[in-house]
C-alpha cells in the first residue's frame, strides 16, 4: 500500500505542487516534518535566531503497511555527534500541523533562513525548472531539498546545474531507494556534509558574513 497520484486530476497536482502544506518556525525546539509515500507535496523550514548555525537531518525508512517515511528534522544547533543528536532529537516538535511557537516572519528582529522541502514527482517535467524559479522567488529560498528522485548520473548533474543555486550535493541511486537533492545559496550559507547513508544525509548549516535574502 502507497500513496500516490494516480487518482489526482492534472490541474490538483499542479495545485499540490505550488502549495506549501506545512510551515514550521525553528526557535528552540528540534522541529521535524514527514512526508508519506510518493504523493508531490511541498513543506517549509524557518529558522530565525541571531546566527544562522544548525544541524539538518534527512531520513528515509519504511513506515506502517510499507509507506516509504522521510523524515525532515531541524536542530537549533550544530551537532556533529550522532549519539547527541539522538538525545536532542527525542525533544523535537513533531505533529502534521503548523509549528506550535506564534510567529510572525515580517515581525522577525532576526534573519530568517527559509528551507523548503519538496518530495517531488516530475524532475523531467519541462516545467520542472520554471516551478522551481518560482518557488525560489516567492519563497526566498536559501536551502531547497528535493527529494523522490529517481534521476542519476550524468542527466541530473545537468539538470542540478541550470538551477539558481550555487552549492549543490545529491546522494546516489541504491536498488529502489531515490536520491535526495540538497541545494543552497553559497554566498549566505555554509553546508558541511558529515555523514551519507542509504537511508538519509547529516549536514551542518553555518552562516556566512552577508545579508539573506
């Protein structure tokens, strides 16, 4: 049992596709997202604290009745250890609603770094590109995560290149496990990649002397 979009008409997945469905504020609390199965669905990441420095945990496993499970967790701190990073993780701000801190971005006295989170169905899509120039200016992006992707190899390096971002890292295609496309800003962020595995990808967020977007 997965879920999927075959029952979806063209014109709801184009809606689905351009809709943020989930929006969390990353303040004090770990905060995590799930996404389910294989249904095209958008979800956003803030972080707002006077230095940009965190931790970002990608990690895919198999959920009840077989439903691939990716799970999104944001930490308000570098952590570099994976047993520390377990103990910090059982405190996360969790649930499928918005984030439970009242938050106002235009209110914000910090810089906020927006991450959004895309499990996508279509990268070969000629729209593909557009859609992402859009979100990009909508949302001002810093980091993008683009996840269910089946391209590898020489085909999605070309198609990582003519997207509006400047640092990129994509982990490898194993058997039926798709790759995870980590794109940011260079010129605003720094992302140090510590540990890559069949099931997710650890990264450090570090923020450069320049103002965000």
């Amino acid at each position: 049992m997965h879920l999927c979009e075959k029952s979806l008409s063209p014109l709801e997945k184009i809606h689905l596709e351009l809709v943020i469905s989930q929006r969390k504020i990353l303040l004090k609390r770990p905060i995590e997202m799930i996404f389910l199965g294989n249904l095209s669905m958008l979800k956003l990441l803030q972080f707002s604290m006077p230095t940009i420095a965190c931790t970002l945990n990608i990690l895919r496993n198999q959920a009840q009745f077989g439903i691939l499970k990716l799970a999104v967790n944001l930490f308000p701190r570098v952590i570099r250890e994976r047993n520390e990073l377990r103990q910090v993780w059982m405190s996360r701000e969790t649930g499928e609603g918005p984030s439970l801190t009242c938050f106002d971005s235009r209110l914000a006295p910090n810089p906020i770094m927006n991450i959004l989170i895309w499990n996508c169905r279509g990268v070969m899509k000629p729209t593909f590109k557009k859609t992402v120039m859009d979100l990009v200016e909508l949302h001002q992006l810093v980091i993008f995560v683009i996840t269910k992707t089946r391209i590898d190899g020489p085909r999605a390096d070309e198609i990582i290149r003519r997207l509006p971002f400047d640092g990129a890292y994509s982990t490898e295609t194993i058997g039926h496990v798709d790759r995870i496309w980590l794109l940011w800003w260079s010129n605003f962020v720094s992302m140090e990649v510590l540990l890559v595995t069949e099931q997710g990808i650890h990264t450090i967020v570090q923020e450069r002397d320049s103002d965000f977007p």
